[in-house]
C-alpha cells in the first residue's frame, strides 16, 4: 500500500513498491487542500503505474484548520533556502500524516497488507515533524499495538525509500525506474490550473530537477523562472 | 478534548472531564457506521454537559470494509458472556481508535489542548486491541512525534478514566457524576430507533445496569429482556 499525493515524492514511491514487486494499492485523500488538483495527478499517476486499487478518502480538515494549506492563511512565497531550512512553516498542517497513515493501516488490515509506503524524506524537505524517522518508527511501534491483526502477531511495515535522499536523488531514482513526471504535481497554491513556482513545494521540486541535471515537465504560471 | 460516540463509556468520560475541570471539547464521527443514530446522542449529550465545541467529522469507512458495523456482515446477537470474553469480534473496526485519535491530536494542536479523554475499558468491554493500555500509552509516545506542537515540547496525554473499571462501576460513577443516561446510545444494530438488546453493546449495557442496580433507561425492541 502506498500513500499517494500525486507529487514527485509518493509517485517515486510508487515506482519503488512497484520495483520491489509488491501489489500496488494506493491511498489518496481529499483533506479540503487547497491544490486539490494534486487528487487529478494521483489518479493519472496510480493508472500509469497499474495499481490494484486506488482508494481516495475524503474528509474535511479546513473545520480543524491550523495550516495555510486548509485555511484562509497565505502560502508563503520567495521564500530563500535558509528560511526553508529553519522551523516548520505554515503549510504544516496537524498531525497530517498520522491521519493518512491511521486510514493505511485500516486498510492495510483488511487487505492483509504487510507493507505501507510513505515517500516521506528529512534532507530536502519541508520541516514537517511527521517526516522523520523517530515519527516512522514510534507509529510503527503504536500500530503493532492498535490492529486485530497485530495482536494476532502480524507486523506492518512503514516502507520509507526515500528518506536519507536528496529531491535531486529522488529525481534522479525515479527516472531510473521510468517515472513520468509530466503526470505529477508539487505546487500548494495553483491558479488556473498553473504551478505558482514560487511556494515552498515548487521550489524544492525545480531545485531539484536542476540539481539532477534532468527537465522539469511542469508550466509555471507567469515569469517565475529560477 | 474528549471522543464522543454517545455512548455510555463516552459519554462517562465526558462527565469525568468536567469534573477535571477541562474546558470541553467534544469530537464525533460520521464514518458510516450502521448505528449512526448514535451521533443524535452525541449531540444531545454535548449540549447537555454543556461543551465550548462539539466538532463532527465525517468519513466513509464502507470502502475500507472489514467489520460488521461498517458492512454487509451480521451483528451478532445472543452471544454468551463466555462467548463474549473470547477473541475480537465481527464488530472490530480496522483501526478506529487510531483514526478517531488522529484526528484528535490535529485538532488538539490547534486548540493547543494537551489532554484527550477517550472512554476505553479493558475489564467489561468488547475485546478490541485498540480498547487496551498498551495501545494507549503507544499513541502517546507516537504522538509526541507527530506535531509541531510536539516538537516544541508540549505533551498530549490520553486520558483513560475508565482503563480499571467494570460497566456497572462506569455506570455508577456516571450516575455520581449526575450523567443523563436516557440521552446515550449503545445498540450496533437499531431498528425503527429502537435498540435491539441482544448484540455485545446492548448485552453489556444491561448487564452492566442491571449490576449497578440502576435503571436502564433504554427502550429495547421487542422481548428482549435480561
């Protein structure tokens, strides 16, 4: 099972479950995200791949709130490297994925699933604490404890390949395994259907491109070139 | 912040809250439980204790499957206590006490709430492995992972008042405590809004009336006395 956003880091994870010859089921949400349209991207991406079954669960976090990707907060934009490097911004919205990763494991027992993967990386990210690896460990240790299945000895794995990578390297990885992606989608603050280039997400995925020596497919919106 | 099914454990807890001195905030599910009569409880119940917010988030846990309470699959009805006290039954939802809590610990950050009741029981309950201490205490220590909040220090505990108590203890604290029972709901499987009295929720909670030598103030389908 992996999670899927439809963004370069879940489709690469995609593409290594696939590499490690699992059966591909892929989980996507509608949260109330504001680029929503990364939900479009998911399903090009898990048809792509040739997924089993990709499950999308809808539920509404904009009544929770506390992220200027569910509320009426601005995205931050132009933001310098140094900036991104320190803190967690904005865009942090609470105990994201702990929610996603609790509807994985739902699932995840009923299939018999045994491994859950989340593209999750702590090198060139956004500062989300449920990106690091004490949180994959310490939600693998409470998911042994939580499931029917668990107390009857089974184990899930939380499958994380591109944690200690850079985007560069997981570009760079995806291309090996024939990622396309021209199907994917990064930006938090879309307008008509454009990448803004601007936000945190954009900025990382065309560093990241650049660094790999490899084209970005995206069309940013505007002038926003780097 | 408390979990609030409408239930007599939940709806216990709750009360225990109050007597804490919390300022309440209540949280419910829509999840497409067959026994979704039960969010009318919930709501009557919240009002009643007098709550700053009562939140309700709605998912469809049909699609994920796997329990009788979110499927085609027959809620068991007449089962011994002997029966009862053995294994985890049809009615166990993949996962529920870990999504339910994952929603809590978002909002909870952003209310800046560092205490979650959750009414489990391990003594007269229905055999759930996410109903027990060890899970408990799992969540908390993923938990401090999770957030932003966490990361800075703040601490989220469970707060499991019930853990050590049988249902009639549960009922007479409740009572103690000046609860309305009449407003809660426990039957997995109403029929025309009336409960059925044979299936574990409703067997415990007579049961648990009955040894509390207290009233049950619940209308039950048809002959179905203890």
């Amino acid at each position: 099972m992996v999670l899927l956003s439809g963004g370069v880091d879940s489709t690469t994870t995609l593409a290594c479950a696939k590499r490690d010859g699992c059966e591909l089921y892929a989980l996507s949400f509608a949260y109330g995200q504001r680029h929503a349209i990364e939900l479009q991207a998911a399903e090009r991406v898990a048809q792509g791949m040739g997924v089993a079954k990709h499950l999308k669960i809808s539920f509404d976090l904009t009544e929770i709130g506390g992220s200027a990707l569910t509320g009426s907060l601005a995205v931050p934009k132009g933001r310098s490297a140094a900036d991104m490097g320190h803190g967690i911004p904005v865009t942090y919205v609470p105990a994201r994925n702990t929610i996603f990763l609790s509807f994985a494991l739902a699932w995840a027992e009923v299939l018999g699933a045994t491994e859950i993967y989340i593209g999750v990386n702590a090198l060139d990210y956004s500062g989300y604490p449920d990106c690091r690896e004490p949180y994959i460990r310490a939600f693998e240790k409470m998911a042994k404890q939580a499931t029917k299945a668990g107390s009857e000895g089974a184990e899930v794995h939380l499958c994380t390949p591109l944690l200690h990578l850079t985007k560069a390297e997981i570009i760079r990885l995806g291309t090996e395994l024939g990622v396309d992606y021209s199907l994917t989608w990064s930006c938090y603050d879309p307008t008509n259907g454009l990448a803004c280039g601007a936000c945190d997400s954009c900025q990382l995925r065309r560093k990241g491109f650049q660094q790999a020596g490899i084209a970005d497919p995206t069309r940013y919106a505007g002038a926003a070139n780097l």
